[in-house]
C-alpha cells in the first residue's frame, strides 16, 4: 500500500468499516474482461478469515461467470465524504473501504443458505432468526467467499462518527 499510514488492519477495525457500508461491489472475469456488480452482502469472522455472504438469483450471466471462474474480489466503502476546497487541488476525500480477495463457492446445504440470508439481514439491520420458504430457498443462490486476502484503508481524520 503506497500510503503506509492509512492502511487499516485488526479484525475490529475492518469489521467495523464493513458494518457502516451499505452494500458491496463484487468483481469477477467475464470471458476475460473485467466485470462488476453491486451487492447486498453479509459476513462472518471465522477463525480469523472474514467470510462474505452473497444471495443472487440462481441463473444469469453473473453466476454463469463464476461457475466457469470462481476468483473474485469484493470491495465495500464505509463511510466516505468530499470536501471541496479552493484552489481544486486542495479538494479532498475522507473515505474508508475494505477490499477482499477469494474464490467463490455455491452454498447448496439449506441450513447454511439460512444461516447465510440471516447474516446478510443482521447486516442490513434485522435481528434474530427468520422463517425462509423451502421454496424460497431453493431458488436463491447463495455465494461464500472466504478471503483468502484482506485489506482495509482509511483517509477518515475529517470524519465524524
């Protein structure tokens, strides 16, 4: 990272970032060229390795990609705010973001496809456990990437939490 100071590690302090975004963008290879999409997302700490949870449709050309290339890279930015300034030079950005790195796996078992849309409902605000029709989970994908690499960055000394 060419600016050493704003990186950001410790399991708390990328969870952290990762609670206050509102969603994520997953990037993947299509047929060779870059891809991305937006997100709803949740996630875990396991044993250290932060794993992300990601509901889709079952077909499309998203998962048609990632079964035929599971590497992906998801990216997540927490808080973010531009200050302009005079002269435009002295504009700036206070951010933070999260970057992670892995494979992707189709979650099949429906207890994890449960446990997985209540994790990405915990981080959209809900709590507790909720009934999903068998039907329903049939039909919804769930994507697991477990990170294989994780990095965070911060420029948030304007910032007011």
């Amino acid at each position: 990272m060419r600016r050493a100071e704003r990186e950001v590690a410790g399991v708390a302090a990328l969870a952290g970032i990762l609670d206050r975004a509102a969603y994520a963008t997953l990037s993947f290879l299509d047929c060779g060229a870059p891809a991305a999409v937006p997100v709803s997302f949740g996630y875990r700490v396991e044993g250290g390795i932060f794993v992300f949870y990601i509901h889709s449709a079952g077909e499309g050309h998203k998962m048609e990609c990632l079964r035929n290339d599971p590497r992906a890279v998801l990216s997540a930015v927490g808080d973010n705010r531009i200050v302009l300034a005079e002269p435009a030079c002295r504009s700036t950005c206070f951010y933070e973001s999260v970057i992670a790195s892995g494979e992707v796996e189709f979650v099949t078992a429906p207890e994890e496809k449960r446990a997985a849309l209540d994790c990405i409902m915990h981080h959209c605000g809900g709590a507790g456990t909720y009934d999903y029709p068998e039907a329903m989970l049939e039909r919804t994908a769930i994507l697991r990437l477990s990170a294989r690499s994780i990095s965070g960055k911060s420029n948030a000394a304007g910032m007011k939490r």
